[in-house]
C-alpha cells in the first residue's frame, strides 16, 4: 500500500550538462532540487534558456540530442528514472509518465486517424484491450469537451481545429492513466479564445483523475490558473519556489518580480499618449478587399480573407490590429505592404495612392512602408553577419557603403540596444530577442515613416517581449514613426495603441480608441476577446467559464448569409429574426467606438456587465 504522504517526484542534486561530442560541456541545469505531491501540479516558469524544459524531460529520463544527465537523482514513486535501463525507461515512458508537447501538430501522424494514434500508447503497454482503449478514448473526449466524441476519433488531424488537436493529444497521453502527466507550453501556440477551452479541459481532466502534473510555460498568467506551486528558474537555476499565491502577490526574488512587471502595465505605460493625429492622415486604407480563387460577378476573390477593410494612421501614431488566427491580420499588413495586391479598394500615403501590387511601387515608396515579421529565424539569412544584413538596405535606399555603412550599423544597433560586437555575429548565434531587435534595425535602416510589425513580440517570453515593447515606444518618441502593431495578445495591443482595429474573419468588427477598448460596452467579438485573456490571479480560469460560454440563442434559417454579420454563429447576442436576416450596419457608441452590431450600446452594456441568460436582455434596434 503506497504512503499518499510521500512525493510523487523527488529530485534531488539534478545535474544537466550539453556540449559537442569530444568537445568541452557546459552545465544547463544546477543541481536542482524539488517534490511534486501526488495530485499536485507544479508549474516550471522562466525565459528561454532557464532549463524548462530540460528539467521537465529528465523526469522521464531524457535528455535532449547534445545534452545527459549528469548527477543527481530523479525518483518516480520510489524509481530512480537515471539509474534505467532503455527497455526500463520505455516501459516507463507513456505508462507511468506521459508528455503533451507544445505542436499537437508534429505529434499526430497525418496519414492516421485520430482515434488509432490515441489508443496507441494503451496497446503497446497492454493496459487494456483494443475495445476497451477505445472507449476509454471516448470517454476522454467527452471529458476533454471535444465535440462529437463518439465520432471525432475517426477524423484525420487535419480535419480538427488547433484547439481540438491539443486536446487530443492530451488524450492520447492519459489513455493510460499515468500517474504524472508533463504539459510543456501546451497552449502557447493558441489564440486566447481557443487557450481558454484547452485549460479548462486540461484542468478538469487532471482534477477529475487526481493525477500529478509539471506546467512548463513563460505565461504568469496562464500557470496562475493551473499550478499548486510554482518554480521559477533562470540560467539552470532555482531562483524561487513557492504556493501559487504567494510566487503572484509577494515574490522575494528579484528575477521573479520581473517577470511579474512584465505583465503588469505601469501607469506610465497605461498613461502614454502618442501626438495626436495630423489632419491628413499618414495612412489612409479604404474598402481593401483581398482573397484568393475564382472571381465573383463584383470582380473579387471567391473566397475573401479580407472584406472592405478601413484603417487610418496619423505619424507618430500606433493602430493596433488584434484578432484570432484567420481574422485576416496578417493578410492586411501584406496587403499595406504590396505584397498581397488588394483585389479592390485605395491605400493613400499622405493622401497619395500607393499602387497596391509592390512591383509597381517606387523604390522611395518602399522605403517608406517596411514591415517587421513574426518569425526573426525565417526573415533573417542565416549566413549573413548582421552587419551584412543592416548594410544591404543601407545601400539599397540610401546609397551608403563601406566606413558610412560600418558608421549606420553601429548607430543602429545602438538604436535598438544591441551590443557593437552583434555586428559580426550571424543569426544562428543569437538569443530570439535579439534576433528579434536585428529585424526591427533593419527596417529602420530604410529611415521609414511606416512599421508593419507583424506579431513581432508572440514567439519570445514575457521579459523579452516586453523588452520589446519597451523599445518600440521608445523608437517612436525618438524617430516619430508609426506602427500598425499586429497581435492577437489584448494586454499588449492596449499597451502600446492609440487606436484599436478588431478583426473577425476578414471583417472589422470594431474600431476605436484604446481607452474606449478598455472597458465595456464591446462589439460581443471584443467582449469574448477581453473575457478570454487570462488575468495575474489564482481562480480566474474558474470565473472566466461563465463569461465566455454563454448559451446561444436558437435562430432560424439565414438569408444572404455572405452579408450577415461574421461572427452570429458564435454571438450569445444574435437575435433570430433579425442578425440571421440583416446585415448589421456601424454603430458609433459614445466612447467613439464604431462596432458592426445590431445591438443598441445600452444592450451592449447590460450583457457584458454581468451575466445573464443568452436572450434575457431587451433588444432596442
């Protein structure tokens, strides 16, 4: 009979180094120490590089290509895990011990069905016959509130959502019923509205069969709603170990208290003003409409991405463009950009047309325009030096070469507050924030009036991306450039913006001020948007299920559906009769704010200031 008192995991003196066969090793993790209860779930939190991760396989007893453990112990219910053989090891991985990776995606076969591959684990370790691993899957899915779980397992991947196939492979990781489960950044790559159904189903799986699990995550907020206890590591090394609570409300270490300045706006940040907008606006983007396929008889693209889309910036002004995956966000900074020619409609740069395919812009045209990729890694050329990388678009716009050159780079890389010797490094040889920070000076190499910066902060960690942030608002007050900053991350768009475009579907659903996005009444898109991003507090997960999964109303059948508002399927809002026939029209709600609805503001108000049934509230159209 197991003593329920003693640890599930003791790790004790965990040694982790990597390094070049034959070559010299560098220790990554520093004989760390700490218990994970059973039932418990500890949160493992820092930036890249902190040994997460690291830390996370080696309770399995991995260790990643480059990398051995080498010292201390790793104990699962009484095994040493770094004393097993492979064989021993294999038997362990998947039954005692199971892993939900970050890309759902590159852990699904996409030639087999979902239901074959979750199963899989349970027959291989022969817990239970191929009948009962089935329903045993199904019975995960409906706990995972995946929908149709009967039938969804006879589904290819790529016929699921992103959301979907998280969830699934999280049922393929408890099929066995392991006693510890390692989640690592397992929603990092999801929209906020899709996260908050993976952590509820997440959270109620693990409370519901009582098992232990590591969060492994750089997101305070997002491991606020899942962890007892928390680990905050930096360099290797424990920095601070403690309750949930007390790691959020009274950290002792100062690398902790950073992390959670990271996420906390300070007034001064809340309280920045950018000048106020010329007459004449910078950019003037009016009805682009842009997609792909056949023609319709209007002359525009069979399937839209974007749908008569209105933005406008004044210089030294920041719009923000927020949305989901597939709102179109990207797309319209490509289309700004020239590199997706708009189908229909004008883009004005102080008040003259830009020709909307780049090929037929002048060269002074593109230099005033540059955009700022997601991914640094793919945007930079991995053998170019980064004085290479800053020096060709100082050639290409301004004609500078040799010691003038040499001169810009410096100044540019001091611009973004980089070190001079970055210069004769190449990107492989960099951190993602400083990677990051090279693509933004080499946009600014070009002395442009314009920055598309396209999720720019999404793929670094909180200190590094608000680092970022910190010299984007910095960049602006000393240059006057503006931005269309890029996000699907509501904290960092009212952060950083003046004015805030919402996206949904290709549709602008909402426009407005960032202090009129700051409190309600929202479009009910916005509202699921504000509802949905996690908040710095215990419990929050719990609350937020009331406030974003409201019942819909039943409607009837839709006319001129390609009209009708972009969102009804989704809108606890609709009212049968009218959204499922019309198509809404701009409101202009006293705090300025123009949103897509046919809810009055006063509507708009009630429904979002606290919960109420799903048609409770009285329609004023």
């Amino acid at each position: 009979m197991r003593d329920e008192s003693t640890p599930l995991v003791e790790v004790r003196g965990l040694r982790v180094v990597g390094g070049r066969p034959g070559g010299a090793e560098t220790t990554i993790v520093h004989d760390v120490d700490f218990d994970i209860g059973r039932g418990e779930v500890l949160a493992l939190i820092g930036e890249s590089g902190s040994g997460k991760t690291t830390i996370a396989l080696s309770l399995m007893g991995h260790a990643r290509t480059g990398c051995r453990i080498a010292g201390g112990s790793v104990k699962l219910g009484g095994t040493d895990v770094c004393t097993l053989s492979a064989q021993e090891l294999t038997a362990l991985r998947g039954r005692k011990v199971a892993y939900i990776a970050q890309s759902a995606a590159a852990a699904f076969n996409p030639s087999r069905t979902i239901l074959d591959q979750v199963i899989e684990s349970a027959l291989i370790h022969k817990t239970m016959t191929k009948r009962d691993a089935q329903a045993k899957a199904v019975e995960l899915f409906r706990a995972l509130a995946l929908p149709e779980p009967e039938t969804i397992g006879k589904r290819y991947p790529h016929q699921v959502s992103g959301g979907q196939l998280q969830r699934l492979m999280a049922a393929m990781a408890l099929i066995t019923d392991p006693e510890l489960v390692i989640l690592d950044e397992p929603t990092t790559a999801l929209d906020v509205t899709t996260q908050i159904d993976v952590l509820q189903a997440f959270k109620s799986v693990i409370r519901r069969c009582g098992m232990s699990a590591v969060y492994v995550s750089h997101d305070l907020a997002v491991v606020a709603q899942m962890a007892d206890r928390i680990v905050v590591l930096s360099d290797g090394v424990i920095r601070e170990t403690g309750g949930t609570e007390q790691i959020l409300h009274a950290p002792a270490h100062p690398y902790t208290q950073s992390l959670i300045a990271a996420v906390t706006p300070t007034d001064a940040e809340r309280d920045a003003k950018a000048a106020p907008a010329a007459p004449a606006p910078l950019l003037d983007v009016r009805g682009a409409v842009a997609g792909y396929g056949g023609r319709t008889a209007k002359g525009w693209p069979a399937k839209l991405i974007l749908h008569e889309v209105d933005l406008r910036i004044g210089r030294g002004q920041t719009v923000g463009v927020i949305g989901e995956s597939g709102s179109g966000k990207t797309t319209l900074a490509k289309v700004i950009a020239g590199l997706v020619p708009a189908t229909a409609g004008q883009i004005l740069l102080d008040g003259e047309p830009l020709a909307l395919d780049i090929g037929k812009r002048s060269k002074e045209q593109h230099r005033r325009v540059q955009i700022v990729f997601q991914n640094a890694d793919t945007a930079l050329n991995p053998v170019h030096t980064v004085e290479r990388t800053l020096a060709r678009p100082l050639a290409f716009y301004h004609g500078i070469r040799g010691a003038r050159a040499r001169q810009r780079v410096a100044e540019l890389l001091e611009l973004v507050r980089l070190p001079q010797a970055v210069a004769g490094r190449r990107t492989g040889e960099l951190s993602g924030g400083q990677k990051q920070r090279v693509n933004l000076a080499r946009a600014l190499a070009a002395e442009p009036d314009l920055i598309l910066c396209d999720e720019v902060t999404s793929a670094l960690d909180t200190v590094v991306g608000a680092a970022i942030m910190d010299l984007l608002r910095d960049l602006q007050a000393k240059l006057g450039v503006s931005y269309v900053f890029i996000t699907h991350d509501i904290a960092k768009v009212r952060a950083i913006s003046d004015d805030i475009v919402v996206l949904y579907a290709g549709r602008r659903v909402e426009t407005g001020s960032r202090d009129a996005l700051c409190a309600p009444p929202y479009h009910p898109y916005s509202h699921l948007l504000v509802s949905s991003a996690p908040e710095l507090r215990a419990g929050w997960l719990d609350d937020a299920a009331e406030r974003c999964h409201r019942p819909l109303v039943p409607i009837g059948e839709r006319e001129n559906e390609a009209e009708l508002c972009p969102f009804l399927s989704r809108c606890a809002m609709r009212v049968d009769g009218v959204c499922n026939r019309t198509a809404p029209s701009l409101r202009t709600l006293g705090n300025g704010a123009q949103v897509l609805c046919h809810r009055s503001e006063e509507d708009l108000a009630r429904f979002q200031a606290e919960p109420v049934p799903a048609g409770g509230v009285t329609v004023q159209l």
